[in-house]
C-alpha cells in the first residue's frame, strides 16, 4: 500500500494517541501505532492493556489498502523534527518494509503484522448509552480527576465515578482525604446507571476534549466504554468494585461559614506552605469574626510563616488545620472568584465550595482536616 499525507496533520494524530502507549508494554506490538488504510481514509490507533484510542484523517493518491503495525519511536521521533510537507509512505505488502520519502530524503524500517494488534472488547446487548456535549463532558473531568487516588489497596478510588439518573450527570472523584463531586443537568442517562472510568483514559479524554466540538457518545456495558468523539474514538475498560457511597461523608448543617477571595486564600497558602514541615505539609487556620489567618511552621529547622486574610465569617472563633497541597489542589480547580468554606467542628470534614456555580453545575468539593498540636 501507498498514500501520501501531510506530515504536520499525521504528527498532530499521531500525538494526541500516543499518551495511550505505556513505556513497558507485555506485549511488544503495544510499542507500535496500527495503520489502516482503506480508500483514502487512513485510521490510526494506539493501546495498552484496557484502552485503546483511534482516529482518522484523509490522505491522497492512496495505492491498495490494509493494515500494518509501525513502532511509535520510528513513526513519532523523525516526524518531531520535520517541517510540514507532504510525506509519501510506502508499504511493501510482502516483506512488511516501510520507506518513507519526504522532500530531501528518505527512511525505511521494518513494520509488524497489523492482525496481530489486539482487537477491543466488543460491548454485550445490553449496553446503555449517554450522549454529552464535549464541554459538559471536559467540565466533569477537569474538575473532578483531580482528587482520584493511587491505592493499589483500593482500584475503585483510582478513577472518576459516573453517577447517571434520568434526570442528571454526577461525576465523583475521591481519594480518601479529599473528594470532589460535580453534578450537571446539562446531561441525563436512559435511567439509573454508573461506571467508574480509570484515572488514565480520564487524562487522555481530559487532553483531547478541549479541541473537540458537538456531542460525545459514551455506549457501556458493566465491564467497557466505547466513547465517540468528533475526531477520536477511545474504548476503555472500567475498575471493577462498588464505589463508596459518597454522598454519606458529605457534612450537613455546618454552622460555621467563611465567604472570601479564592486567588487571596491560594497564593497566601503556596507563600506559607514553603515553610510548613515537607513531610506533612501541615497549614493551619485561624478562623475570626473578619479575618484568616494562615500559619505553618517547621520545628526542627525553626521555620514559620504566618498570614492574615480579610474574610466574611459566621461562626465561633477556631483553630483547624489541613494539608496544605490538598486544599490548594481544591483551590485550583474551583471555576470562582470567591469561595465558601462550610465547617462544624475542626475535627469534621470541611466543604470548600464555589460561591458562583457555572450554569446547570452544582461543584462541591471536601477536605479532611489534620490534628493540630496546639
């Protein structure tokens, strides 16, 4: 087969599939791009062991048609350094030789069987499906994929909860000492249903939605997703397990309220968390009727930092301390200017919640607090 193709179009597809690629691969020929010509479509996917993500672009003066398997590092490295022009590719069918010419010169290498690239999991019968727009879709995955975990002990943490009702779209994510939740209205399922989609594909979608437009189709079953984008095509396999109930550590009835400046509470926090002890990152709050005030300190190399914030406070004078890259990992990903933070005692969960909520989004996100000495 032969075709020839833009090697600025085919560099940018072949970028946004390759972050599927693991570095240590089981099987070898997960180290390689498939290529499948037909017509002048040519389709391009990328896998490891439970995702796989394809796209397509046309190419021009096609020759024949089939399927081959490219190592990424042949495919991916020359065409970094090469400036857009058009590249003609040329697959010998019978010894599988590669020859790529392009307008002062040429490489070759050897390619692999494309039948034997693991094909996706088909879906069963009974699969349910959720159509998004991109954006809605984006929006419950930047928000969220922050807090998921990393605990081999307990995979259901390990990626963002789909909570689906006839009705809306909840997104979950929560690695034990923080949780973030984002309900939108924007999308609703055919009835009540959820997933759990790994931290990885979360990422992957994360990159690639912002470019996309128009709607997403998600089609499941309890073990895959196949998830249809304008451009892209990803199939997933879920984690296994039944998430926690959620909703039952979410605080209710918090007397205490603080109302401030987002960006204030966050750059004072990245100043005085410099000098909290590294291996706790421990800050505390001082909480008063019109103010904050942010301390941290560390005894063995006699270190502290301390500042005040003005704020709008309800509640009784206290003293309540968290880990100081978790709530500015909160921070960061709230959509406001001001934010609200909702406690009852300092030894119970705090909300940290936007004061402004996007259209049709409700965004919540919680914080465990750590014990101050004092």
């Amino acid at each position: 087969m032969k075709f020839v193709v833009s090697s600025a179009t085919l560099l940018n597809h072949l970028q946004a599939i390759s972050r599927v690629i693991n570095s240590k691969n089981t099987l070898p020929i997960l180290d390689c791009f498939l290529l499948d010509l037909k017509g002048n479509m040519l389709s391009l996917a990328a896998a490891d062991s439970e995702t796989r993500l394809e796209t397509t672009l046309e190419v021009s003066s096609a020759e024949g048609e089939g399927t081959l398997a490219i190592s990424a590092r042949n495919l991916l490295d020359p065409l970094r350094e090469l400036p857009d022009q058009p590249l003609t590719i040329d697959v010998n069918d019978e010894t599988l030789e590669v020859f790529i010419y392009y307008h002062n010169g040429k490489y070759n290498f050897v390619g692999l069987k494309g039948d034997e690239y693991p094909d996706p999991k088909p879906l069963k019968d009974d699969f349910m499906t959720l159509v998004l727009e991109a954006d809605t879709l984006f929006s419950g995955i930047n928000r969220t994929v922050f807090a998921t975990a990393d605990d081999e002990l307990r995979p259901v943490m390990n990626g963002i909860y789909f909570d689906i009702t006839a009705e809306d779209v909840t997104f979950v994510a929560s690695d034990g000492h923080k949780l973030a939740r984002l309900t939108t209205t924007e999308a609703k399922g055919e009835g009540r249903s959820s997933f759990i989609l790994p931290k990885k594909p979360a990422n992957l979608l994360k990159a690639l939605l912002p470019r996309e437009s128009g709607k997403v189709e998600i089609r499941f079953d309890e073990n895959n997703a196949y998830i249809s984008m304008s451009d892209y095509r990803m199939v997933c396999r879920f984690v296994e397990g039944r998430y926690p109930n959620y909703n039952s550590v979410i605080p209710k009835n918090n007397s205490n309220n603080i109302t401030l400046d987002r960006l204030a509470l966050l750059n004072a926090l990245k100043r005085v968390a410099v000098f909290s002890n590294p291996a706790i990152s421990l800050v505390k709050l001082q909480l008063s009727e019109d103010k904050i005030v942010v301390s941290a300190q560390d005894i063995d190399f006699l270190t502290a930092a301390e500042e005040m914030i003005p704020c709008s406070y309800e509640g009784t004078v206290m003293n309540i301390g968290f880990k100081a890259v978790f709530l500015i990992d909160i921070l960061n990903n709230i959509p406001s200017a001001d934010v609200r933070i909702e406690l009852s005692d300092p030894s119970r969960a705090g909300l940290i919640l936007p004061v402004e909520q996007e259209e049709n989004e409700d965004m919540l996100t919680l914080l465990m607090p750590m014990m101050l000495n004092d």
